[in-house]
C-alpha cells in the first residue's frame, strides 16, 4: 500500500504548484510513480481521551453521507468551501448524490473526488459503483469511472485519514493541503476536511467517542424525500402471552426476540425506526448494492424462520403449546424521512401513508404470515420478481379454500370471504395486498 506523501514530496508539490503546474501534470513530472495519491490511506491513530470539541464546535468542512453516497448533513464551512454557499440541498435523496453535487469535471476538485471513490471501491464492486454513478452526464460518467478502477481502495477500519488537495474558496486559484479523516458508522459516513496547518489531536479525541458522534449527526441529519420499504411485525397473542408468564420472563421474551433478529435486519440494511411494546418497526433504503424492495422480502422471510426456532425453545423451556408469531405487513413508497429526538435517543420517522398502511397490513396478517401491497410486487426487478412466490387463498363455492399464486385482493374482500369485520382495517379495505409464501435465495455469479 502506498504511504503518505512525506515532508519533502509536499514541498516538492507545493513548488510545483506555485510554477503553475496542474496535479495531473505534477504526477506526471514526479517519477516512478512516487506522487501523493489523494486515495492513498493509513489508520488514523485514536487517543482514548477525554472529548473537549463537539461537532457545533468544528470549523472546517464536515458533512456526512449515507452509505449509496447521498449528502444527508453539511455544516456551514462545508458549504462554503465545497459549495462556495451556494448550495441548496435538493429534496429528494438521488439528487443529493455526493457524485451529482460535486464538480466532477473540474481537475482541481480531482484529489477530493479519489478520496471518495477510494471509500467507495472498499465497499463496492464495480456493477454497484456504476449504479451508483448511474444519471450523470456521459462525460463524468466516463471520468468517474476510469477513476474507480485506477484508485486504490480504503481501508475497511472505523477511521481512516489522508491528504487531499482542495482550491481555496475565495476563487483566486490557489490550493491548499486538507487532512480528510473518513469515520465510518453503520448509519452514515462522517467527513472532516482540516487545513494541514490546524492541529488535528481533537478532531481525533471527537471521532473516538463513536456513540456521542453518530447520536449528533442523526439529531442534526436534515429531513430527505426518498423511497423506501416499511416493514411493521408484531407479536401475535401478545396479551394472552403476557398473562400466562412472570413479567420478568415476558420482558426476558420479547429482549430475546429483538436481540435474535437484529442481525439479520442488519444483515438485510434495515434501518431501526422503533419499537413499541412487543411490535418493530424498520426501513429500508435504496442501495448501490442490492434492491431495497428485495431486501425488505429477504428480510422478512428470515425473520419468520428465526421466530419458528425461537418458538420451539420456548415451547420446550415452559412446556406449552403457545407458537410465537410475527404478523408481518410491508409497503412501499416515497416519504419524508426525518428524525425524532429526545434528550437520551434518536429514532428515524417517515411522514405518509407508507407506514401506516404496513401497520394495517401487519394486523391484518395472521400465524405469521407476511403480506405486501401490490404496488411492491410491481416494482421488483424481473430477475427479483422471479424469486418470489406469492398469492392469495380464496374460498370456492363449496367452501373449501384454494391457494391461487401470482394474484393479490383488495382487503376488504378478504376480510369479508372470512365473515370478519375490523373497523381499524376500514381505511386500507380497497388496499390490494398479496401473501408472501416463500422467496428463493438469491443466484450468485
């Protein structure tokens, strides 16, 4: 791997620079290959010490980014040296694409632009980095390209930090020396950009207190409108459930029930929107890598195997005849996403009808079972689609029921066919829904 460049490599650059060399015609003069690379990386060394510097209190440039790369917060100096203040942050979430926003075709934001790609090749393959890129103009589209494959990846560690080279904001043409330090966090990716001349020992001490950091960003995270899956799962016979267990052993229950399936929502990139008594509720997001519809599918398939296991310990450890059930309902759509703060969490919400619709459809769902809209249905990929097995049972004439795949009901139908009425399932009854019977496990090349 390569090294930073050292003391001398920098003055070398700079006199290079000041004889009006462009970076692309200083590597070219530097021999053997020996030029600083703006995505040449190494660990950032973390003092475990106490935190002085908030993130109100920095300076310099900072903003973070969500894993397909989409600017979700930017503090002011950011703004102006990245944006020269003329920034206005676009609503919806691909249009506020790093990649669109940047100044791609501009040689001299050249060193910021393979700092990000080298954080993106860690992470993605070429396919998703070409989707992610997908919608720029042919040119920057082409540069940006060329640039993945010539760049050296980031290293996969919570922080990491190089050298770039940024031109400074007043427009006069100079360019200045900036530490990029990149901190990595399950939500987002956290950039600071520090003038070589600061000292950087506090920027270090900050990103050391990962919990405290994250916590911030999310309170200060600006609302987005984006597409997303809502997948709503509560526990069935909950009360009767309660009632037949010590409370200690009903809390033991549902802490266990979370702490099984978290992994795999993590696994799947659910996002935790909350939970609420016995119930969860979680998002899922567009990504570079995978679609988030079929995620969401993946998602809740597994989550139903792992509560049929978790249910057979239980039946075994008490010795009853109680099945654990997570009646699942999911939707999708385009809302507003946010977050709710209070002085000891945040939790992200989404505004709309998109969640409400997945809690009607999570208690309409019975013995587990897990049903979707049909406007979900319609837009997975064909070779998604493909994967999935889905229908709805109906009743013939002689009463007996027939499974028919491939269809959907509106639910009011379906609450009728089963001679039940639910007032609370009144305002989704013209909904059309689908039952989930199994998705096949993904074909990798």
């Amino acid at each position: 791997m390569n090294t930073f460049p050292d003391a001398a490599r920098i003055e070398e650059i700079r006199r290079l620079k000041q004889e009006g060399l462009s970076m692309a015609q200083i590597i070219d003069r530097l021999e053997g290959g020996t030029a600083p690379r703006p995505a040449s990386f190494k660990p950032a060394g973390i003092a475990d010490a106490p935190l002085h510097l908030t993130l109100d209190d920095i300076t310099h440039p900072a903003y973070m980014i969500n894993h397909g790369f989409e600017l979700m917060w930017i503090n002011p100096a950011g703004q102006h040296v990245l944006f020269h203040d003329h920034l206005e942050l676009p609503q919806t979430s691909d249009q506020r694409n790093l990649f669109r926003l940047l100044p791609v075709s501009r040689n001299e934001w050249g060193s910021l632009l393979g700092f990000h790609i080298a954080i993106a090749k860690s992470r993605l393959g070429p396919e998703s980095f070409g989707n992610l890129c997908r919608g720029l103009d042919p040119v920057s589209y082409a540069r940006l390209q060329a640039a993945y494959l010539e760049t050296e990846a980031a290293p996969v560690q919570p922080v990491v930090q190089t050298t770039v080279l940024l031109p400074e904001a007043d427009g006069s043409g100079k360019e200045r020396f900036h530490t990029a330090f990149a901190s990595f966090f399950r939500e987002g990716i956290f950039i600071v950009l520090v003038p070589e001349a600061e000292p950087a020992d506090e920027m270090l001490k900050l990103l050391a207190r990962r919990d405290e950091v994250i916590r911030g960003l999310l309170r200060k995270r600006l609302p987005v409108l984006t597409d997303l899956a809502v997948l709503v799962a509560d526990l069935q016979g909950s009360v009767k459930i309660c009632s037949e267990l010590p409370p200690e052993e009903y809390f033991e229950l549902i802490n266990e029930i979370w702490r099984t399936l978290a992994p795999t929502f993590r696994k799947y990139k659910g996002t935790y929107g909350k939970h609420v008594g016995d119930g969860m509720v979680y998002y899922f997001f567009p990504q570079p890598d995978s679609n988030y519809l079929a995620n969401a599918l993946d998602c809740a398939i597994e989550i139903r195997r792992e509560i049929q296991r978790l249910s057979k310990s239980w039946q075994i450890r008490k010795q009853w005849f109680n099945e654990l059930y997570l009646n699942t309902g999911i939707n999708e759509g385009q809302e507003w996403l946010g977050t709710y703060q209070s002085p000891t969490s945040v939790e992200f919400v989404v505004l709309g009808d998109t969640i409400n619709q997945a809690a009607r459809i999570s208690d309409f769902a019975r013995h587990g079972s897990i049903w979707v809209t049909k406007n979900l249905i319609g837009k997975l990929p064909v070779e998604e689609r493909a994967r999935v097995s889905f229908g709805v049972r109906r009743r013939a004439p002689e009463g007996r029921e027939v499974f028919v795949p491939s269809s959907f009901s509106q639910v009011g139908t379906l609450l009728e066919q089963e001679g039940a009425r639910m007032e609370k399932l009144r305002d989704i009854a013209n909904l059309p829904i689908t039952e989930i019977v199994d998705v096949k496990p993904r074909q990798h090349p």
